[in-house]
C-alpha cells in the first residue's frame, strides 16, 4: 500500500513517513498531482500558519487533487493544521478560507479563567465514536500530545469521534466517511500515537 | 486534564550529545537518538536538545540530526541554541521539531518572535530566558538603572552578558510578541540542586497566560512537586539529574502522581 505524505513545505513529513513505514505501508513524500493521485490514501501534515499553509497549497496547485481523491473516497487523514485546513474557515485566517471538505470553522482558545493559550502537552481522550476505524482499540484514559491555539468547530457533531477538555470540550479527533483528522500529533505520541497511524494504515 | 510535564534537556555539540550521560546499557551515550529512545522509553514527555556549537557550519549538521531523531523517535520535542534566522526556524520545524527555542537572537531582535509567530504559529516558538536575581549593591544602588530591587535581569550569550532587561517585563513582552512558551532558566539555582527558583517562576507564571517550562536546580523529588504546586509552572525541565540516573523520569512522574500532581504515566 502506497501513503502519500502531501510536501508542501509547511511541517513534519518525516515522522509521519516513518511512522507509516513501520506499519508496512509505503510513504510517498511528495506534492506532485499524479504521484498523489496513484496512492492509495493521503496524509496532510501541517504546521505553521493557516494563511500561509492555503497559499501553498494553492501556489503548488495541490487543493484540487485533494480533493478530488477525497471524492473518489481514499481514506485521508489531516494533522493539527492539516485537519483545520479541511473547514470552510478559521479565525487565525486574515485572507484565506479552507478547503471546505468538512462544514464548520477554526476557533481560537480564550485565555480567560487561567486558561494557558496555547494549548500544549499531553491530554486525554474521550472517544465519541467507538466504531471509528481510526480509534480502534484506543482506550478511554489515552493520552496524546497537543501543540496548537486554535480548535476545530464542526458545524455537523456527528463527524465528532473524540473530544478533548481545555477550558471546553472540543473535537479532537474527526471523522467523516473516509476522511479523518486528528488535533493532536499522533506521530508524536509515543504508543498511543502510533496505534493510530496503525489503524490509518491497516483499517481505514 | 492537561498533564504537567517532565522535560529532558540534552546539549548538543557538533551533533553529539555533551555533558556526560551516564545511563547503563547505551552502547553509544553520545548518540542523540538513542539517548532519545532511553528518555521516551521511561516516559518522558518532552525532550530539549540544546545545540551549544551553534555556529552557522555546524546548522546543516543540527538540521539533519533533526531528522534523524524525528524518524526514530514518535515524541515532541524543542530545538534551541544560537537561531535567530526565520530560516533556520523553518528548516528544523520542517526537519521534525515541535518547537524551536529563541534566546539571545530574540533579545536582541525583539521581532524575531513577532516574524517566526506570524509565519509558524505561537505554539512552535518558545522564547528561553536566562535570568539572575539583582541585588542591591552596598550604597543601596542597584547594578542596573532599569532594574528594581528584588528583580532579575536577563543574560545572554549563554549566560554571560547582562543586558539590563528585567526579566517579568521581558516575558511579558515576549508573550505579547507572540511566543507560545517560556523556556525559564534561574542562573542562581542551576546546577545547586536546590531545588527550582519557586521566587522566579511564580512571578513570571503570573505574569503571563502562556505556558512556563521551569528550569535549574532540581535535586529531589520534592523539588519538582514545589515547581508544580507552588510556582505554577507548566512543565520542569532537568538534565544532569536524570543524565546520571539519580531519578529516572518515572520515578519522578511516580512521586508525583502520589502526591497528587496530574501526569502522565
């Protein structure tokens, strides 16, 4: 099985490739249209800034096959800024909107009551969606690793399979059909991480 | 609930971990990686790797190290010593690190933090500040005119230049600059083992609203429960205390646990 690992120059490829490696899968570290198109499922790291990670997907001219493999329905998994992108907006944008794929926007965390912005370190998990292939075997008292101010806000609850608490409950994990997005680093959270790539790569 | 977190650092010298670590059973304890691998394995929940060549020929070679412990390890961890170019940032975030630690680049370029937190995200910039307590001199003057009594300065240059800065109304201003993280060093307590600066971290933890890695003079246990109980601090970061095994990680997190403190075991 091939994994294209989307390289738009926005974030860690390299622990995500690897990761799925370990699993058996091929990682294609790539932002070319025909070699993402000729894998059997994507991921979509990301980090840095929501404006500047739209503009590169758009200047690499990489959003419309996105999307199209969305639609042909390979499973797709986004990562911290690569699952914000998926909404139709976030309040960190001043210029750019998302890619739309998942209904809903991009809020940021107040740092009101002692709330520390960003949200960093490790936190837990509370599954919503048991049946989500992502979460397989995932237990209630998981903990994983997060590194981000702003949160998603799905305007559809049941593409909810996880919530997290920081100040509120939010949506951690997501999953809409065959597309899946995690807030958290996953490959960067030690056993529990990797148990979800795992299922990303043998289950989804 | 958010776990306080137990940190790590390692100095780094062309590409080689310094600074002795003594733990048995590493066929190799200068390699980053598998020092890396010992700490993820006792439950670490951050590691800092601090580059104390930091020269511009010796980047590429941190660059790759990067890499290489990214693809070996699945755990978060911060790149510091001696970054000040937007450059730089983007080549190690891009190479696998969570985070990238700014010191005396962001002093002396204030908007090097405002730059990198605009085009990467508060969340991967953590501004380290070293600060050191002024004390009146015996005219009852005080060594820095900016500076009152019962206040800290801030160094630079690893310590060794003082720059007058006070080090509260620094993190403030770095938290307003868009930092995501305060990396804060006590110069008094490092290396005393006495336990950490609980004076400095309460005051800076109050200052600001992001979150505050202690850092220098851990020597107990009891030592990281006060950092946490009574300084606020959002993660304590220790070297030589775990580098020479006196407590492993999980003998801390352990000890913590007990008494109440939310980790992660």
């Amino acid at each position: 099985m091939k994994i294209a690992i989307i390289d738009y120059g926005m974030g860690n490829i390299h622990s995500v490739a690897k990761a799925v490696a370990l699993f058996g899968a091929r990682p294609v570290i790539t932002n070319k249209k025909n070699e993402i198109s000729s894998c059997d499922k994507m991921v979509l790291p990301g980090v840095g800034a929501f404006d500047d990670a739209v503009l590169e997907l758009e200047k690499q001219d990489l959003i419309s096959v996105i999307k199209e493999q969305v639609d042909q329905k390979k499973a797709f998994l986004g990562i911290c800024l690569g699952l914000q992108l998926l909404f139709e907006s976030s309040q960190e944008a001043k210029i750019k909107r998302g890619l739309g794929i998942l209904s809903g926007r991009v809020v940021k965390f107040r740092p009101e009551s002692g709330l520390k912005v960003p949200h960093m370190g490790w936190n837990d998990l509370k599954v919503v969606a048991g049946n989500c292939p992502l979460l397989d075997g995932i237990t209630g008292n998981s903990q994983v690793y997060f590194c981000h101010s702003y949160y998603p806000d799905p305007a559809d609850k049941s593409a909810i399979a996880a919530t997290t608490h920081y100040g509120l409950e939010f949506a951690s994990v997501l999953w809409k059909d065959n597309v899946y997005g995690a807030q958290f680093h996953p490959e960067k959270s030690q056993a529990t991480g990797l148990k979800m790539i795992k299922n990303f790569v043998e289950r989804c | 609930m958010l776990s306080k977190r137990i940190i790590p650092c390692l100095d780094i010298k062309d590409g080689r971990v310094v600074k002795g670590v003594k733990f048995l059973g590493l066929r190799d304890a200068g390699d980053p990686v598998e020092v890396a691998r010992a700490y993820d394995q006792q439950g670490a929940d951050e590691l800092v790797f601090l580059d104390i060549t930091a020269s511009f020929e010796n980047r590429k070679t941190l660059v790759a190290l990067v890499q290489k412990i990214a693809q070996n390890i699945f755990m978060p961890f911060t790149v510091g010593g001696g970054i000040g170019e937007i450059e730089d940032i983007r080549n190690i975030l891009n190479a696998g690190a969570e985070k990238v630690s700014v010191n005396t680049q962001a002093v002396k370029f204030p908007q090097l933090i405002s730059d990198a937190a605009r085009r990467f995200g508060s969340q991967c910039i953590v501004v380290a500040i070293d600060a050191k307590k002024i004390r009146k001199t015996e005219g009852g003057r005080q060594k820095a005119e900016k500076l009152s009594a019962d206040n800290w300065e801030v160094f630079i240059n690893g310590g060794r230049t003082p720059t007058g800065i006070d080090a509260l109304a620094w993190a403030e201003k770095v938290a307003r600059l868009g930092a995501g993280e305060i990396l804060l060093t006590s110069m008094d307590f490092d290396g005393t083992k006495d336990g950490y600066d609980l004076e400095l971290t309460k005051a800076v933890t109050g200052k600001v609203d992001i979150p505050v890695i202690a850092s220098g003079g851990a020597g107990s246990l009891e030592d990281f429960y006060n950092v946490f109980a009574q300084a606020g601090a959002d993660a304590a970061l220790a070297a030589s205390l775990f580098h020479y095994q006196e407590f492993s990680v999980k003998q801390v997190k352990n000890y913590l646990k007990e008494r109440g403190v939310a980790v992660r075991l």
